[in-house]
C-alpha cells in the first residue's frame, strides 16, 4: 500500500488549518477532539519540521509490508497534534493499519475530504479499524441515539471497507465520558441476552467482524474474576473478538492484589486480538473472530 503525496500533503493542510473542515462558525470540536486556543499557530511552527513544505517528500510513501498475520496500528482521529506525529510514520511507511473512533463524528459535522481520502486509502487494503465510544452497549433501555448510532455505522461501513469494529464494555450516556462515574454491570442472565443483542445489532450494520474491548469497573473480587466470562458469553453469538486493553487490566490487578496469571486465567485469550496499550494490533479475519 502506498499513500501518494498529493495525499499527504492534504493530511498537512488539513492540520495546519485546525479546524479540519469539520467545525462550522463557532461550534466546538467534535467529541475528543478539541485543541487548545492558539495550538494553530503551534503547529504551524512545528510542522514544517516534520516534512519542511513537503519539497523533500517522495512521490509516493514507503510501500507496507506484505501482509502478516498481526499489523501494528496507530490511533487516526480528527487530531492535529495525533496526525502531525503520525506523518513521519506514514512517510516511512510503518503505520501498517489505522484505527478511527468513527463517533466522535455523528453530530452532524461534515469529514473533510483529505481525512476520507486517508481512510479510504487504509480501508481498501483491509487495514482500517473503526472503534465506537458512545454507543453504550449494555443500557438498560433502548434510545433513539443508538439507533442512529446503529444507522450511521451502516452508511459508514458503506462507505469506507472496515476490516472490523469495536465497542466497549458497560454502558455510556453521557456526553463527556472523562467526567463521569464508571459504574458496574450486573452479570445477570437480562444484561447478558440485551448485549448480545446489541453486538448483533452491531454486527448486521457493519457487516465485519465486531469486538468488545474490557474495562475496570469492578467494585468486588468476585467482579473481576466473572469478567472474562461474561465477556466470552456475550460475544459468542457473533464469534467477536476480544481487545484486551493492558491499561484496565493492570488497574484489576492493582486494585484487588492480584497475580497477573491468576487473572489472565480468567480471560477468553483465544478470543484476543488487539492490545490497545502496546500498539494495537489488527489480526486477519477468515469471518467472526477467525
């Protein structure tokens, strides 16, 4: 895969800009993209370093790798300081997969062209990852947001190929998700049919492979050790995926004193294939989990 440099020079100016075409007059950034006051003339500064006005870039990237079974991937959002640092990769031809967080986008503001572009690029090589946030998978009553939540994810995964989606565990219906109070889910047979039925929900609007990735919400030691059960049961329905996220396991281990074997134990590690703390990783799918 090759990206060429007309497109990486979009990628820059789109950056540079700040704005990324996806605000409109004096609203906000979407959802996790936001960026400090003046970080547009920061960049502007800094940028030019990165690839000095793309004079010395060749015509086309550093061609991947040839496919291998796992890809290393970096995080591709709406974010200039999270793209300027990625430019040097993708010149160099090691960003071997992408992941979008394609809801921090669904109020309504337009995706710029260029950031297509790059999706497009990624996804056509079956190397584009889309992750959810807000879709709040085990809510106790259905919303109209996650049915347009559902229908978005449908024409987005017309629109761009997905090699798989992820969601994570729990519930979410706040709008800011670094303020609110992570609380439990009841493992009870209600919760465990209601998951299952949103992840194939998921799954027939994204058309690919559908993975959860775990969180640390417990309040109790029998919490944790019914964990990766529950997660196992949940996503057997639609042969899913696990992405096991090192950072909320270490926060179990820590807070209930427990031996990293001893828990790891407890995981469905067959079903593993992203790790989003050490880079995560993009597996082959032959169809479901693979």
């Amino acid at each position: 895969m090759k990206l060429s440099k007309a497109l990486l020079g979009a990628v820059l100016v789109g950056i540079t800009a700040q704005t990324t075409a996806c605000t409109k007059g004096d609203e906000p950034a979407p959802k996790g993209e936001k960026v400090a006051k003046g970080s547009e003339k920061k960049n502007a500064r800094l940028l030019p370093r990165v690839w000095p006005g793309l004079s010395n870039a060749p015509e086309t990237m550093a061609a991947v790798p040839a496919l291998p079974s796992i890809l290393s991937a970096i995080a591709c959002n709406l974010d200039d300081h999270l793209l300027a640092a990625a430019l040097p990769l993708l010149e160099a031809g090691q960003v071997e997969a992408v992941e979008w967080s394609f809801d921090t986008l669904f109020d309504g503001r337009q995706l710029p062209n260029w950031f297509a572009e790059l999706l497009t690029a990624y996804g056509e090589q079956g190397r584009l990852i889309g992750h959810g946030v807000y879709f709040s998978l085990l809510s106790g009553r259905w919303t109209p947001e996650q049915a347009q939540w559902l229908e978005q994810l449908r024409l987005l995964a017309a629109r761009f190929h997905f090699d798989h989606i992820t969601e994570h565990f729990g519930s979410f219906t706040g709008q800011n998700f670094h303020t609110g109070a992570p609380l439990p889910v009841p493992y009870t047979a209600a919760i465990l049919r209601l998951g299952q039925d949103r992840l194939l929900r998921i799954a027939d609007a994204c058309q690919c492979p559908v993975g959860l990735e775990n969180l640390a919400f417990a309040y109790s030691l029998e919490e944790v050790q019914r964990h990766g059960e529950f997660l196992e049961k949940l996503l057997a329905p639609v042969n899913g995926f696990l992405i096991l996220d090192l950072h909320n396991l270490y926060c179990q281990l820590h807070n209930f004193d427990l031996s990293t074997d001893s828990l790891l134990a407890l995981y469905p590690l067959h079903r593993v294939r992203g790790n989003p703390h050490f880079g995560r990783q993009l597996g082959r799918f032959a169809g479901g989990a693979g």
